[in-house]
C-alpha cells in the first residue's frame, strides 16, 4: 500500500518546466540597441557585457562601490550619466542583457544596421570626438584619441530618420552633456562563441609598455681618422737694421796745447 502511495505521489507531483529562451523579433532588437549603437565600439562593448549584470548596474548607479563587481560594471563608473540612464530603465536594462546572451550576432548586426541608418540620415560623421570608419560593410565608431571617450546624447527618434516600426519604440533618456572621459581599460571582442554565462568581452589591465631588445645593425669599419694639420710657411728671419747715427767726436784742446803740436809739426 505505502508503495501505491507513494507511486500516486509521483505521479501527480508537478514537474518542473525547463527554462524557455525568450526570443527577439527584428522590430525588438532596433529599440532595445537604438539608445546606444553609435557610441564608440570600446564604450558599446562595455554597455552590451554590464547589461547581462542588471543588479550590479543598479547598485553602481546608486553610487556603490563593490570589487566583486564585473570590470564592464566598474568601467562604466567613468560613465555617471550612461550608468544613470541604464539603471532608469531596469526592463530594457535586463532584456538588452539577454539578447546580448542569447543573441549576440544579431545584436551586433543590428548595431550596423542602425549605423548605416544614421549614416544614410547624416547623422553619423566623423568630428572632433570620434572617428567613423567604413570597412567594408562594417561601420566602425572609435574616439579621435584612444584613451579619451566620449558619450555624447542623441536622441533615437531623430538620428536614425523616421522610426519605422510603430508598435516598439526606443526609450529615449534625458539629455545630459557629454564630457571628455580618460579610460585606462582596452576592450577586445573576440569571435563569436555559443551563447554562455561567461561573457564574451574580455577586460584588459591597462597596457604596460614592454621594453624588448632591438637588434641593430653591425657598425660598419671605419678608416683611421685622418690629422689634418694647417699648412704654416716658415719665412726667414730678416735681420733687423737699425739706423745708428754716427757723429764724430770732438775734442777740445786748449790753446797752448794747439801751439805745442804747431810747433812739433813745424820742425
């Protein structure tokens, strides 16, 4: 009998449903990634990996301060007024994070897409901030200057022209000014790997230089140095004339004398 029970009770104890995936449409993913497709890629990549982690977003914004945090989070504590706007909005927040898990190559193509709209409205040029690179079909936004970024304010309803899907919308966030920000962190975004808990931005120390020996050529030989010596002519010595005067001497003799030698002349 217990075993009967105990069989019934297997029977119709409820099962636990596996997780289902949520999906994306086309129409989703162009509001959830208008907000932020045209900042630079360093500053994007960042935004995309902090959103899988909604809760440490939420706390950052609020001013926290916590070292378990993801290096995406803490990077974008350079960023007070993008933290702030993410953290506002805490539905969009956590469905970009899971797109970004579950759909990582249709987020980036939708990032090109939304690119190429803007570029096509002229609304995505390159100026004094960032640099907008075409690389084939690829648009590439990186700032002027590699450690300074900045994330300036658009509005998603103006930049891409007329929105053009009427039943999802983009939110759009109060204007803020964008200030120049001096990163210390590198950003690489390798392939892309099955959707994973793991994140697939990979956050880098600040570069140290490394200072590897450079091989020079060998000194080529040199003759013996050469002594020049100035060319000195040695004139002869002339003598040195000096103009004596010659005066002849006079004497003076006395009379007497002059008579005394008359007189021997005489005889």
């Amino acid at each position: 009998m217990k075993k009967i029970l105990f069989c019934l009770i297997l029977l119709t104890a409820p099962f636990d449903a596996p997780a289902q995936v949520r999906t994306f449409n086309q129409a989703e993913l162009d509001a959830l990634l208008a907000p932020v497709a045209l900042y630079p890629d360093a500053l994007l990549s960042q935004i995309l990996v902090a959103a899988t982690y909604p809760d440490q977003v939420a706390e950052a914004a609020r001013g926290g301060q916590s070292s378990r945090w993801h290096p995406a989070v803490t990077a974008l504590t350079a960023f007070p007024e993008v933290l702030a706007r993410m953290a506002e909005n805490p539905q969009w927040l956590r469905d970009l994070g899971e797109a970004y898990l579950g759909y990582e190559p249709y987020v980036m193509e939708t990032v090109q897409q939304l690119r190429r709209r803007a570029e096509a409205a002229g609304n995505l040029q390159s100026d004094s901030q960032r640099q907008v690179v075409r690389q084939g079909e690829t648009i590439v936004v990186q700032p002027v200057y590699p450690q300074v970024i900045y994330a300036p304010y658009y509005n998603p309803l103006v930049v891409f022209g007329t929105w053009w899907w009427t039943s999802y919308r983009p939110v759009v966030w109060h204007p803020w000014y964008a200030r120049p920000v001096q990163v210390r962190w590198q950003v690489v975004v390798p392939p892309h790997r099955p959707p994973q808990r793991p994140v697939h931005v990979v956050y880098r120390p600040p570069h140290q230089p490394v200072h590897r020996p450079v091989s020079l050529p060998a000194p080529r030989p040199q003759a013996a140095p050469v002594i020049v010596r100035p060319h000195v002519v040695v004139r002869p010595q002339s003598p040195v004339r000096t103009h004596v005067t010659v005066r002849p001497q006079v004497q003076h003799h006395s009379v007497k004398e002059i008579a005394v030698r008359g007189r021997f002349r005489m005889n």
